[in-house]
C-alpha cells in the first residue's frame, strides 16, 4: 500500500458535507464485532477514495483503548500510549472539565465508548438511510449503539454563536495543497507546511522522528481523535454581550469579535481590526497574517480565543513553539438555532461536536486545551482562562487591549462539555489486522 493510501478521509481534507451522525457503542462479543468489521471495511471513506470520488454519504470507525482490548488487541500494542489508554474521563480534570463541565454532567452513552462510528452525507435523507443500514448491520453483531448524536453545518457554516468557524487548518506537507498563512511563517518570508506526523503516524513530525504510536499494524496511516460534546450557551453569550457593550457604548458584534478573534464572517481581526473585512470562506488571503506583528494585541487581544488556539510567531522563534501543538479540526453544529435576536433560553440543547485530529493527543490537544485555552501563563496573561470556552463560573475575565484598553470581569461559562472521548482512528491496514485477529 502507497504513501496515505490507507488513512481514513476527513483528516488532511475535510469532507464537504452538510449532515453527520456520530455512534458511540460498545462492543459485546469479539468475534462477531471483528466479523461486522471485516464486513465493512470495504465501505470506509479514505483519504484518497474522498479525492478521487466523493461518495454520497462518508463511513470512519474509530476505536477507544477499551474497545481494542474488547476486540482481541493484545494491551502490549496500546498500553504504552498513556492519554489514549486513560481516556477522557480520567483525565478530565487536567484538560479544564470540572464544575458544570465535569463528567458527572456528561451524556454517559457519550463518554470513551468502545467504538465510535462517524457517517456524513450531503443530504439529511442520504444520512437517515444510512444511520438505518448501519445501525441493522451492528444489531446482533457484537455490538451496542450506546448514544447517537445528530450534527448539521449550519448556514453560511457558522457555529451557534454565530461565528463562521473552520478555517486556519494546519497545512500539511504531503497530505494538503500549500495554503497562505496556515503553515509556519519562516524568516525568509516563506510559508512553510508542518509535517505530516503531526498528524498521521508513521511518518516524521515535526521533531524530526515519528510520534509514538500502537505496536504493529494499528500504526499504518493512523491517527489520535479528540472527540467532545460541547453545549453553547447562546442566550447567555447574546446577553452578556448586549448588556457589556451597552455599558461601554460599543457594538454587541464589535465585543464579541474582540472576544473571538475574528469577526462573525471569519475575516481576522489581526489584518481588519476596525471592522469586518471580506468573507474568509471567499477571501484567498485570510490567513496571511503573524501576530508576531501585533505582539501589544492591539488588532487581536492577547486573549481572544483564536489567538489562544492558534498563537502562530506570538511566542517567537518564527512560530516554532506554536508548531508543535497544532491540531486539525473537524465536526458540526448539533441542535436547532436559538430564534435570531432572542436572549431567552429555549431550553433546547444545542452545540457543538468538536473533533479533532493529531499525531499525540497530550502534545496537541491536551496541551492547547490546559495551557493556552484554560490557562493564559503561557500567553503572558496571567490566570485569565478562554473568554469563549471558560472558565467556569462567574470569575472569568479578559482585557481588550487600546487606547485606553477595556476591562471585562465576570464573565460566565459559556460552553459546557457534555461528553467526549480518546480514539485511535485506524488506517485500512490496522482496520483488516483488527477484523481477522492479527493485530
């Protein structure tokens, strides 16, 4: 098999689909769940079956440590794998979910499940046939549907706050086209791709060797999965932002890009900072931008949260501190929009079903998540945690760097977690080992 001909799609290029269902089971009986598996295979969406033909609806498995060991994987293949093998839950505390965010809180269908089952599809309709077909397929073949979850791009592929979202991927040497500004600004000027081991085992990352990985065939065109079940707050967010700008004399869209990091049609507050620029879905030079030329975060603030996620060249070294903790992000919306314009609480859950992808889930998403989103040391911002995604409670604060600079206090949690997961997503080498017992 040739260079990614096994990885699975939707990690170095995202699927352009509008509809997605994620299943999380539980495996019952090895041999029947190894049985369904080898059955399937043939139906998974990989990275080169996307690009040369786009199927209507997409299929990727992936696995929780507790599901390979149910399956037959011996422990010696994965036990070394510390995050991976404790899972999400057990390490919740020191990724930030605690208080309302806590596992005691968490959709427990939802919680590192054995297997988990992504399908996407361009059309509702496509989808439901689809979650049916495989859903029979599972019944009475070793495995459990513990929790299915629903997910939809919303309009214009904004996120329930209202943020067109998805753009500043890493781009990846061998994996993705050259991008302007998603790469590593070197000191000749030049853009440079990241590694593709930052994402893909097997392969080189950006230290110059291959980030450890499962024993045997698992490592073949593999990949970490982050998954997480987080609940917005909209009214919440629409209140706090009305009543705060009102107080300073400000626009609620002008404190919530501050907030944010770019405006709500994605253009970034880094090149337009006094008003929205051009739509980046539209606009080819979106991200060519350094914040390393804004270092008083007069454009940008220091602590708004697309410049906590992503600090490109802000902590120096042309970005070669930023580099190593990238993540590729993918995942829908999940629930119905708040009506536009309410402030009250509809009582509809709603969210976001975040997903990611990495070469090591403690250097890329535990990292990013407990020391750049929930803790602003790093950044030179004190304890000041994520004015977007935390902290918890009512003690959250931010500045809005300027002349003179804005001082918010008080501000609350907006995003809750409500489930979420460790996985090993397999290439098709690692898929077929699993399936005849050879891992």
């Amino acid at each position: 098999m040739s260079r990614l001909d096994g990885l699975q799609g939707n990690v170095l290029v995202g699927y352009e689909t509008g509809h997605a269902a994620y299943l999380f089971a539980s495996v019952t009986e090895a041999a029947a769940a190894r049985r369904w598996l080898a059955a399937g295979i043939e139906g998974v969406t990989t990275h080169r079956r996307w690009a040369e033909r786009a199927p209507d609806v997409t299929v990727n498995l992936a696995f929780g440590y507790d599901g390979l060991l149910a399956v037959g994987v011996p422990a010696a293949r994965v036990e070394h794998l510390e995050a991976f093998r404790q899972g999400m839950l057990a390490r919740a505390a020191r990724i930030g979910d605690t208080g309302a965010s806590a596992p005691e809180h968490w959709d427990r269908g939802a919680c590192d499940s054995d297997v988990l089952v992504i399908l996407t599809a361009r059309e509702d309709g496509a989808l439901e046939r689809k979650l049916a077909e495989m859903r029979g397929s599972m019944d009475g073949a070793g495995l459990i549907v513990d929790h299915v979850q629903d997910a939809q791009r919303l309009p214009g592929s904004a996120e329930h706050f209202g943020f067109q979202d998805g753009f500043s991927q890493p781009s990846v040497a061998g994996g993705t086209a050259p991008r302007v500004g998603e790469g590593t600004r070197t000191r000749w000027r030049h853009w440079r791709q990241l590694a593709i081991g930052e994402f893909v085992l097997g392969y080189r990352d950006e230290g110059g060797w291959p980030p450890p990985a499962p024993l045997g065939p698992l490592a073949d065109d593999s990949s970490f999965v982050a998954v997480r079940k987080l609940e917005q707050d909209v009214a919440a967010f629409r209140a706090y932002t009305r009543d705060t700008a009102n107080t300073l004399g400000r626009d609620p869209l002008w404190l919530s890009a501050k907030m944010v990091g770019r405006w709500q049609n994605g253009s970034a507050l880094a090149r337009h900072p006094d008003a929205p620029g051009p739509s980046a879905a539209a606009d080819p030079e979106a991200s060519r931008f350094r914040y390393g030329e804004d270092p008083a975060g007069i454009a940008c603030p220091l602590g708004a949260h697309v410049r906590r996620a992503n600090p490109r060249d802000a902590l120096g070294w042309e970005g070669r501190l930023t580099q190593r903790h990238r993540i590729i992000r993918r995942g829908m919306s999940y629930g119905r929009p708040l009506a536009p314009g309410s402030t009250v609480d509809d009582g509809v859950p709603r969210g976001l079903m975040f997903v990611c992808y990495q070469g090591a889930l403690e250097r890329q998403f535990e990292f990013t998540q407990a020391q750049w989103l929930n803790d602003g040391n790093a950044l030179g911002l004190g304890g000041d945690g994520d004015p977007v995604l935390g902290p918890d409670g009512a003690s959250g604060e931010m500045v809005i760097q300027g002349k003179p600079p804005v001082f918010l206090k008080g501000l609350p949690g907006f995003v809750r977690t409500r489930g979420g997961g460790y996985y090993l997503l397999p290439g098709l080498t690692g898929l077929a080992a699993i399936a005849d017992g050879t891992c």
